[in-house]
C-alpha cells in the first residue's frame, strides 16, 4: 500500500518526455534500461542535480492538494484524483507541456474542500508526466514528478481549481567532498535496506528500486518519500532546508522505526509461537472430533446438541457456566457405554434443569394477600401477620433475603396447608419436603459424585422441581430429623439451609458449586420445639400457632370441612343443600372429637356425609337438609367425649381449676378431704406430676404457716389428715398453674367455708404466697365459659394477657386480678359454711387422747 506510487505501471519513455531537456542521450538510454518488467523507476541523474530542482517562479499558480501524501524534489508519483476540483486542474494542465503546478499535502485528509489553514504551507512545484483513466471509475490517476520546493503564501481562489500564490523554497546541496555526509548516507542506505527486509509489508521491489539509484541527494529524497513515516514526518523532512539535514533527520525516524518494528517483531514471534500451538491443539481435536464421529460418538450427538441448546439460556454466573463447559468437555472423552458416561450426563442435566437466578415475579398486592389468607384460614393472626409484613418490607425495598420461620403447635392446626396459602398470595411456586426420619446428612447436602448412584440433596431437588429460585418451601416435621447417627447429623447440615448469612452459598456436595438460596421463603413447622437443637432454632424465627378453640373449629366446619365434603361425596348438587347448623356442630366439636387442630373433625363430618350419600342412594331422596344435634347419633353413634361443666359449691374442698391441654382449655376440679388420723399424712391422687405435686405441698405449707388468717387451730394438722384429688384420674395431669387452685382448696376444707358460685382460678403460686401468671389464657377462659363460669380470679400480669384476646370471647365473664393468696382467699371464700360442716373439737379429742 505504501508503495503504490513507487511501483506504479508506466508505458515505455514516459520519464524521458518528463525530463528529456535535463538528460543527455546516455542517461536516456540508462534511464530505459532500469524499466524491469514494467516498473518505472526515479530518473538517475548524474552532474549537477540542482538543474533538476531549480525553478524560480513566483506568483499565482495552481495547487493540487492531497491527502496522506508528500512529494519530494526529484520523486515521480502516482497520484489518484477524484475531487472535481483536482480533476478539473489536471486537465487544463495536461493542455500545456511546460505547466507547473503545486502539490501541497492537507493536514486532515477528511476535508473536501481545503482552504490556507488546512493545508501545510511547504510543498514541491511538480509537473505532469501523464494522465490515466481509471476503468470503472471516474477517478483519474495523474503522474508528477516533484521539481523544487516551493512555500504558499496565501490561497485566491477555489474554483475552477485550487489556485494560489506561491514561492520557491531553495535547498542548499552538500558539497562533493563531503566526507561527512558520504558516511551518514551509507549509514541510511545500510539502514533502509535493513528496514525493508524486516518490515513485511514492504514490497520485494523496494530493495530492487533502491539499488538501482546511484545519485545520493536522489535516493535521500526517494527513501523520504516512499518509506511508510506518518505524514508529520515527512512533512519535517520536507522542511529541512539542507539535503545533510535532512539526511540526519531521516536517520533520526530510521532508529525510532526500526525499535518500534523489532519490538512488533517480538510481540508477533511470541503470540505467534502462542498460535502455532493452539494451531496445533485444534488440528488434534479435530482430528479427534472427526474420528468420534466416525465412530457416532462426537460432539453432534443429541445429548451434547440438548445441553448446550440449554445452557445457552441459562443465567447462571461465570464460575458456574466455566464448570459446566469444563464437564461438558470430559463428556466427550468418555465411552457412551461405560459407566462414567452416565454418571457425568446425569450431573450435566441436574445442572441445566436447575433454575439458577431465575425467580418468578412476587405480587406484592398487601390486600389480595390478606384476602387469600384468610379465605384459606380461619383464625392464624401472628402468622398472617407476619407474612403480611414481610410482602410490606418487599414492597417498599424492593429486594431482601427471606426470612426463615418456624410454626409449631399441635398436629392438624393447618401449619402444612398454610405454605400453599402464602406460595398462592405471592403468586410463588410451592414445593414442600417432610424431614420426618431423616437420618442422612446426604438427604439433605446431596451425595459426593464418587459414589455410584449419587444425586443431590432433597433441597436441589426441590428449587429443581419448582423451576423457580424463590419457591415457599416448606420444611415439614422438621422436629423429627434424626440427631447424631452414623450417617451424620442432618440437623447440622440444615444450618447451613436455614442461616440467612449463609444459604445465599449453599454448598451440595452433588453439584460442587455453590446455589443462592436467599430467595427461598423457608417455612418449617414442628409440633415440638425441645426436640429441635438449640443452634437451629436460633436460625429461625419461631411463631406458635396454637390449638383452635370450638368457636374457631365451628367456624373452620362451616367455611370449609363441610364444602369440601360435600364435594368429596358427590352431595353439593344435592336439592335441598344439605347444611349443618350451629349447634350441630358445636356438638360434633365437643363430643365427637378431642384434640386441638381440625382432623378428627374432619373425619366425622366426612363419616356423617357419607351416611347421608348411603340413604340418598337408597332411598332416592333424602328426609331432610339441615343436620341438627338430635340426628347426630343417627349419623355418628353414640358421643364417646363429654365435656365437664360446674358442679355448685355445695361442698366444702372443692374448687374449680383451669387447665390447658394439647386439645384446648378444660376445668377441671381440685378436691380435698379430712380424715382422722394421727399421722397428719398428705395424699396426692388423680395421675399427677412431678411439679402439680410440688404445688400441692407449697400451697399446704402456706396454709399451714397462716392458719392465724385463717382462723383454725394448727393441731389440726397433727389429728387428721389430707387427701388431696384431681378427678380423671386415667388422664396425665402437670404443671404449676393448679397452684391457688389447691391452696383454696385446702383453706375451704379446713374452714368449711363455701366457694364463691360459678367461680374458677389459674395460677401459680410461691411459698409466700405470691400468685405468678400462667399461660393458655385465651383455651382456658373459653373452656370456663362452656362450663357455665362467670368469674375468673388470675394473676395481675396475665392482664395483658385478656387484653390481647377478642372481646366476642370475653364477653360474660369478669375477671378479678390478684398478687397473693390472701388476695384469692379473700375473693372465693365466702362467710357462709357448707351443709352439715365437720367440726373439729381439737381440744377434746386432745384430752380423750
């Protein structure tokens, strides 16, 4: 490219024309013998060289501006013309055989039209030699030659062609004699000829041109012309006023040229040492390639073809997607028939099965939220609430990491279906996993790929059957999990899942790579929290959800058991609609089911629709629509439960407790009774434990030690007897809150003393007296209600306790707030003794001892 005005075509004797006043007949004829195979070179001339570069003119004379090219003094030059301007010049100069004209490089080769600043003010008078046609085109190729410097002073016109006025810019020549100069141009011609062999883009025809220039001042300004130097320098070397400066300067560019063309020498030997041996691994591999699908084991087998058409779409990072390629490559070295082969396929699919960072969209819509929960669950408000909380926070941040709960309570409270109902509200996908009897740190990490039929843990399987990264996942019975077994510890290996700081790298030993599981919205459920290891439960957030009470089981049989029975027994066509009314099922809750959640119901108005299906098919119709109390026992048989109700206070010891148990809140009743004896002995019945037996000696104790308030001899305790009794005795009965129960108890049997009616207690106590609060509130308070109570005597800081609950529970009832025993004592126990009291004649019975 650079020598496109070096090796240009020429027909025979075009140079000579050019120069043939200044060439004697033996220089023409050398001059013709230097066209090899068409290529034209310089003129040699030999005597006084300056005739060729003198021209004194000055004045207004036309300019041939170019772009990216510099003439110099004595150098013949194609140049291509295509501006209308430069073509219009060439022609009016082509009419004249001794016209002279300017050639002037442009400083920005993107300007069409140049003025006086846009182009360098130094340039060469030149003359045209020939004009050619360029076939297909309507450029024209002009060839000058350069003549003397020349200087523009200043541009007069633009049309038809660019003109302006111009003067000679001599150069002065080195003398014959010049020793210094003959030294420093051997030096340039050694130096030329070296960058020529080097550069690679330097035609052949170069080092041929060169030597076949005996004139020195001429091949200085050759070289100049015609080596590849930016056009900055050239247009320095044209400025220089000597040819021996010139030369030095040239010098100059040659030793910056030639480090700069060693230094890309190295950088090319050493990437192309780098290429031939990747030249050489792709040969190899496609040689190997081309045998494998030979044998039809290539890398165009389906299999291969499917994974990467998968991955290809897969989101998955960079350190992910470089071990996926990376197994994806030893696939290829592997025989389809052995065992490897499937083992490595396998892992591939689990990989491009798996949904890395793709997440569905949450609908963050607070109300449609809340309106699911609570159509789907009656009842369940901290849960909700929750919930309800965490879409808030999403909806104002926008991104956060989910939190981990924990819902425990008793079984078939509904802390399984729930998770459908919150994946529903936010429109996530719902995957649930049982770790009942887990035993196996594998089930939960996955299997190392050693091992033959290795595969991912539970928690990769199921993002991998969700199809999304942020499903609710429910971790279901997660108090069952196996502890310490010889297989590991499963629950350790569930930290790392349920850890908020940590799960965003959950490590399965299976992939090898770590997954993002912050997305996930883990919900556990357990029944038992003391079964669950300590550093697990501190990952989780714990919410209990408690037993229905009956209100809410009638509530949850009308909106939901009943329906979906009716469906489940073909009756919701049924005409008339088949209903249960209120007290039917309030009588199928008390006394056909005992237990806290809603399955034995469940269970019982399945068996009372299925009996009700039975006569439609064989009767044809049905009798009635509307299932009441009295046509219970037809459909379900005889109630195997009943519920306690208050029994009076006609008897003196006998007290009425509350109690909370697994399946709601029960009354139950403290009894004591005196016997003579002169041991003095307590007796404890009716299945109790450990600390309701506790509670029975230090409520004793304190009576004991304040029989002054009382008004009763402390003898009697040295002549009769104490039997202390809860009935029931077949059912466990525990804990502390029976404690002022059995203190009452105890005072109204020793005092004959009535219990004020329709009254009952709960509530801890201590050995000076001090009443402390107890839990169930809310089962307790409503199991007194059932049972006909109005006036309930509790700890002060249970308070806030009642405050929490419902007013639609509380109503009927009044509750009496105490901090000792002596406050109790003085509410329940009333003046009035009972019917035919016991008298203690202590002072006889001593003297008849």
């Amino acid at each position: 490219m650079y020598f496109a005005h070096l090796i240009v075509t020429l027909q025979p004797n075009m140079v000579e024309n050019a120069a043939a006043k200044r060439l004697t007949p033996e220089n023409k004829s050398r001059n013709n013998m230097k066209q090899n195979n068409g290529i034209q070179m310089i003129a040699d001339y030999e005597g006084d060289i300056s005739n060729l570069f003198q021209v004194n003119f000055e004045g207004e004379i036309p300019i041939l501006a170019t772009r990216n090219l510099v003439i110099f003094p004595g150098v013949i030059t194609p140049i291509i013309v295509g501006r209308t301007a430069s073509i219009n010049l060439m022609e009016q100069v082509a009419q004249h055989d001794d016209a002279i004209f300017a050639v002037v490089c442009q400083k920005r080769p993107d300007v069409d039209h140049p003025g006086y600043d846009d182009l360098h003010p130094l340039g060469v008078f030149a003359k045209l030699i020939r004009i050619l046609d360029m076939p297909g085109t309507e450029n024209k190729t002009a060839i000058v030659q350069g003549l003397g410097r020349c200087e523009v002073k200043s541009i007069e016109r633009k049309r038809p062609f660019l003109t302006g006025l111009t003067v000679a810019a001599p150069e002065r020549f080195p003398a014959a004699d010049d020793r210094e100069f003959a030294t420093a141009y051997e030096d340039m011609r050694a130096q030329a000829m070296e960058y020529i062999q080097k550069n690679e883009e330097m035609p052949d025809e170069a080092q041929f041109a060169l030597n076949n220039i005996s004139n020195n001042i001429i091949t200085v300004n050759f070289v100049c012309s015609n080596m590849p130097f930016s056009v900055e320098d050239k247009i320095d070397l044209l400025k220089e006023d000597t040819v021996k400066g010139r030369l030095f300067r040239l010098l100059k560019v040659f030793n910056r040229e030639t480090q700069l063309l060693q230094l890309k020498q190295d950088i090319r030997l050493k990437t192309r040492e780098d290429l031939d041996e990747q030249q050489r691994e792709y040969f190899l591999q496609q040689q190997i390639k081309n045998i494998k699908e030979e044998l039809g084991t290539g890398g165009n087998s389906p299999e291969r073809k499917e994974l990467e058409e998968k991955a290809e779409k897969k989101l998955w990072g960079d350190e992910v997607k470089a071990v996926f390629y990376k197994e994806l490559d030893k696939l290829d070295t592997l025989n389809p028939q052995s065992p490897d082969y499937s083992l490595l396929l396998n892992y591939l699919q689990t990989m491009v099965s798996l949904p890395w960072n793709e997440f569905t969209p949450d609908d963050l819509d607070l109300k449609r939220a809340q309106k699911v929960l609570d159509r789907d669950h009656y009842g369940m408000e901290k849960v909700k609430e929750r919930i309800l909380e965490y879409i808030a926070v999403l909806q104002l941040r926008g991104n956060m990491k989910s939190p981990i709960l924990c819902l425990y309570g008793p079984p078939g409270v509904g802390k399984t279906s729930l998770g459908k109902s919150i994946a529903e509200a936010l429109r996530r996908k719902y995957v649930r996993v049982s770790l009942g009897g887990v035993h196996d740190e594998a089930e939960i990490r996955g299997h190392r790929r050693t091992y033959i039929g290795a595969m991912p843990g539970r928690i990769i399987k199921s993002i991998q059957k969700a199809g999304s990264s942020n499903p609710v996942f429910i971790l279901d019975e997660i108090d069952k999990v196996t502890q310490h077994t010889i297989n590991g510890d499963p629950s350790s290996a569930l930290l790392e899942v349920l850890d908020p700081e940590q799960n965003s790298a959950f490590h399965d030993n299976y992939l090898d790579v770590d997954y993002d599981l912050s997305k996930v919205l883990f919900i556990a459920t357990a029944n038992d929290l003391n079964t669950i290891p300590r550093p697990l439960l501190d990952r989780m957030e714990i919410i209990e959800v408690s037993g229905y009470i009956t209100e809410e089981k009638i509530e949850i049989a009308k909106r939901h058991l009943v329906p979906k029975e009716l469906e489940n027994t073909g009756l919701e066509t049924s005409k008339p609609k088949i209903k249960f009314n209120k007290a039917a099922l309030e009588k199928v809750v008390e006394q056909y089911t005992r237990e806290s959640g809603v399955r034995q119901l469940e269970k019982q108005v399945n068996k009372a629709m299925r009996k009700l299906a039975f006569k439609k098919a064989m009767d044809g119709e049905l009798d009635t629509s509307t299932i009441t109390p009295d046509k219970l026992e037809d459909l379900l048989g005889k109630p195997p439960f009943y519920r306690d109700i208050y029994q009076g206070n006609d008897y003196a010891g006998v007290v009425t407790g509350l109690a909370w148990t697994s399946v709601g809140g029960e009354i139950l009743f403290i009894e004591t009774s005196l016997s003579k004896g002169k041991a003095g002995k307590l007796t404890l019945t009716g299945n109790l434990g450990d600390v309701m037996k506790e509670s029975a000696v230090i409520a004793l104790e304190y009576v004991k030690a304040h029989v002054d308030v009382l008004g009763i001899d402390y003898r009697i305790f040295e002549q009769w007897n104490m039997h202390i009794h809860v009935p029931e005795g077949a059912t466990p009965k525990d804990g502390p809150s029976a404690g002022i129960t059995i203190a009452t108890s105890i005072a109204s049997a020793l005092t004959q003393r009535k219990v004020r009616k329709n009254t009952a207690m709960t509530g801890e106590i201590t050995l000076r007296g001090k009443v402390l609060p107890v839990g169930g509130i809310k089962e307790k308070i409503l199991a007194a209600k059932r049972a006909g109570i109005t006036d309930i005597v509790m700890c002060r800081e249970n308070k806030k306790d009642i405050d929490e609950i419902p007013e639609k529970y509380r109503k009927g009832v009044d509750f009496h707030y105490v901090e000792n025993i002596q406050e109790v004592w003085e509410f329940a126990l009333t003046d009035e003794l009972v019917e035919h009291p016991v008298t203690f004649n202590i002072e006889e019975e001593k003297k008849a001892e």
